[in-house]
C-alpha cells in the first residue's frame, strides 16, 4: 500500500494499526478503572446524608465546618470571660488560732486571711480577752497593707498562699 508517496508493508501497517488499538484499548481500561474508583469516593463521601451530589456535600460540609467554628469562638469567649472572672475571686484563704496574751484562756484569738489571685483581699483578727473580744479588719493589696500587719496577720496570709499553693499541686 502506498502512504504519502511511500510503500509500505501491509503487514506493518496491520502490525501499527492493532498496536494503536491496543493502546487505545489500555488508554479506555485505564480510565474505566478511574472512573470506578472516583465513584466509589463520590458514593462515600454522599453516603453520610451529605447531599445528593457533591456540590451539596461541599455545601453541607462547608455549614457545618462554620458551625463548628461558630461554637469554637463562643467557647473561647466564654473562656476568656471566665479566667478574667476568676482572677478576682476568692482563691486563698488561711487562718491561724493564737493565744493573745498568754495564761490559760488558751488559742482563742484568731486571724484569718482572705485573698484573690493578686494576693488582696483582706486579713480579719479577732483578739480574745476575759472581758472583751475585738475584731479588726484590714485591707490587704497585692500582698501589703496600709495598716500595720501583726505577726499573725502576716502568719495567716503566708498560711493563705501555702493552702492555695498545694492545692493546686493535687
């Protein structure tokens, strides 16, 4: 058979001819088994009441990836208004029994510290006598005070931070 001018083999022209088939064949098979596997995803990612095609699916998953986030920041705002709020709540607490002047009415005299996270709050003691009992308070900030702080004021705020110390090591 003559081609463009030239002679060529009608066998190799056979021999070319079912060599491109063969590879149009292998292309096809290729492409089937392709196919197949794509379906096959497509019907898993739709098998969770996704959608009817995967338009919808991208869609569905796409609220619900918003939702998820919508909540995630709630949470967190939620987290940082509740760390906020915690730092000005009672945290540390401590209190010591004394023996005010000595004898043998006993520990009957006390002080008690009450403070937050920034150590203030406020140390109450109260003095026992056999005629009279008084109660002072005194405002504690940051650790100090305005007020002189007795021995046992300063004992019950140190006995405050350690409560608190260990029980946040449990």
């Amino acid at each position: 058979m003559e081609i463009f001018g030239y002679f060529i083999p009608m066998k190799i022209l056979l021999m070319s001819c079912a060599g491109v088939c063969l590879l149009a064949f292998l292309f096809a098979f290729i492409a089937f088994i392709m196919s197949v596997r794509a379906k096959i995803r497509y019907k898993k990612i739709l098998r969770d009441g996704a959608g009817r095609d995967i338009t919808e699916a991208i869609v569905n998953y796409y609220e619900k990836c918003a939702d998820i986030m919508q909540n995630y920041n709630q949470a967190e705002e939620r987290l940082k208004k509740l760390e906020r709020e915690s730092k000005a709540c009672v945290k540390k607490i401590g209190s010591i029994r004394y023996n005010a002047f000595g004898g043998n009415n006993g520990n009957l005299s006390f002080a008690a510290a009450v403070l937050d996270d920034s150590d203030t709050g406020f140390v109450i003691n109260g003095v026992y006598t056999s005629q009279q009992t008084a109660t002072y308070l005194k405002p504690i900030n940051k650790g100090t005070s305005v007020f002189e702080l007795t021995e046992e004021d300063m004992e019950a705020i140190k006995t405050a931070k350690l409560n608190y110390q260990r029980n946040i090591e449990r």
